[in-house]
C-alpha cells in the first residue's frame, strides 16, 4: 500500500523572521512541521494556527538549541508527534554585535553557543534519526559574513563560517546513508534581527546590493523549498547565496 503519511520536517528558530518562513512554506509543501522558539510562546502560537490554516500539522515546542539535551527533545517529540523525521532546517541565531575591542566574553559566547553549539546540537539529534530512516536532507543557515566577514560581528561571522565547515563535512560524512547536507547563506533580511541595525550601516549594505533592496523571509523560505525538495536531489555540500548580489 502506498505511504499517505506527509513527510516531517523539524524548524529550529520557527517562531519569527526567516524561520516563521520556512515553516509556513513547508506547510504549504506538503510537511507536518516542528519548530521550536527559546522566549516568545505567543510568537510561536501565531505560526502554529497560520501555518496549521495549510492543513499541516504544526507543533511549537520550546527548546534552546544551545542545551544538548533540549535540541535532542525537539528531534524527539517531532518524531513522536509527527512521525519519522525527513527533513531540518537549522534558523535559530542571535546577534550580539560589537567591535572587537569592546566585545565582552559573554557576546562572544551567546552567539557561539546559540549558531554554532545550537545547530551541531540539533543536526546531531537529527542525523541519527535521518540515518535510521535510511536519508533525508539538513540545510542549516549561515550567512554572507561567512566568507567576507562583517565589521563588528566577528563572533557572529566566526560562528557562521563555522556551520560552513560543520555542514560541508556532514555532506561528505552522511551522503552515503542518502542524507544531503547544504547552507542557505542570506544576505540582509528583512526581520528583527536586521532592524536592530543602525540606520548608516543598513544604508551602506543597501548600497552595495544590485538589486538595492533587502531581501524577504519568504525569500529565503523560496530556496529552502527547492533545497528540501526532490528536485534538489543531486545536490550536496552546497553553499547557496541567496543575498541580491551583495557579495559580488
Ligand atoms: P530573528 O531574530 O528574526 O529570529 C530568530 C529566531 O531564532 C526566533 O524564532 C528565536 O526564537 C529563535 N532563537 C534564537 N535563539 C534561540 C535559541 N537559543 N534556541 C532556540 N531558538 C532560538 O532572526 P532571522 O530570522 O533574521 O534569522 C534567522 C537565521 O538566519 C539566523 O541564523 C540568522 O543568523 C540567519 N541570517 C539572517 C540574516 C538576516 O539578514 N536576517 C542574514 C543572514 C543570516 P525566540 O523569539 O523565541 O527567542
């Protein structure tokens, strides 16, 4: 008998900006989605009955993806709640900018225990699971201060170019067990995060994209779409811009 179940996909940072996003368009894709939020449950709510109007099953669980044992929870409940896992996408990420020279150890930290510690936490979780269920595709999110650096976020831009090399090595380690690994790099969105941006330093970005326009959530939700999707299947170990030309 053929399989009727929907595949399952787990979000992490789902509750707001790029992440909302994804979810949503996942929805919409056909998956039953697990997100998980860190501090605003009535954010997370929201993306459950939008997201849930697609005829998804939708579940928010609060986790902080910096903790093992919370990242390991999420991978767990979604499979309990929605069955084998397919697919992760990795969004949660905090900024905490500042020159180096005034950058506490407590920025440095937040931001490579949230991006860095946060997404190996949750891939481990969920390669196990992928490997079980014999594939499956994990895209996490970095950033184009990835590979060309920002001016006051080194801590945030190390802990980017770090799920590069992290992600790249899950393509060449977990490929042969049918599980594809790729990065989504954005360049500058339009959510919470970028509006903290002083207005100079978002004027001077804007400048630099040819498309002279920051990008969308839905944007970037667009990529991951095809990313995770059978399409994509010959695609691994990827790093794919999705910026407007910034970083040309
Ligand atoms: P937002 O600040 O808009 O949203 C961040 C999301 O991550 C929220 O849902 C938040 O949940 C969640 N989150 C934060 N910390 C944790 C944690 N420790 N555990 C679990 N969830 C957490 O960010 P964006 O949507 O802008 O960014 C999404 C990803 O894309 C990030 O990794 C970011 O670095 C990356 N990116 C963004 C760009 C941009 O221009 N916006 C550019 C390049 C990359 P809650 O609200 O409950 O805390």
């Amino acid at each position: 008998m053929a399989d009727t179940r929907r595949p399952v996909a787990v979000v992490t940072g789902g509750s707001r900006g790029i992440g909302r996003a994804v979810v949503n368009r996942l929805a919409a894709d056909g998956f039953d989605v697990a997100f998980c939020y860190r501090s605003r449950p009535d954010a997370a709510a929201k993306v459950v009955a939008e997201a849930g109007a697609a005829g998804a099953t939708v579940v928010a669980h609060r986790a902080d993806v910096s903790a093992a044992h919370e990242a390991r929870a999420l991978v767990a409940v979604a499979e309990a709640r929605l069955g084998p896992l397919s697919t992760l996408v990795t969004c949660a990420g905090v900024v905490r900018d500042r020159p180096l020279a005034r950058m506490s150890d407590q920025d440095w930290d937040e931001v490579i225990r949230t991006n860095l510690d946060g997404t190996y936490h949750v891939c481990r979780a969920a390669a196990l699971a992928l490997m079980r269920h014999g594939g499956g595709c994990i895209l996490t999110l970095s950033s184009v201060a990835a590979a060309h650096g920002s001016a006051g976020q080194s801590n945030y831009a190390a802990s980017k170019a770090g799920i590069v090399g992290f992600t790249t090595s899950l393509a060449r380690e977990l490929g042969r067990f049918g599980v594809r690994s790729n990065v989504v790099a954005p360049g500058l969105i339009d959510t919470d995060m970028t509006a903290e941006l002083p207005g100079a330093a978002k004027a001077s970005i804007l400048d630099r994209i040819p498309l002279r326009r920051p990008g969308s959530p839905e944007e970037v939700a667009d990529l991951v779409s095809f990313l995770a999707s059978d399409r994509a299947r010959y695609i691994n170990g990827q790093v794919i811009g999705v910026d407007g030309g910034l970083i040309l």
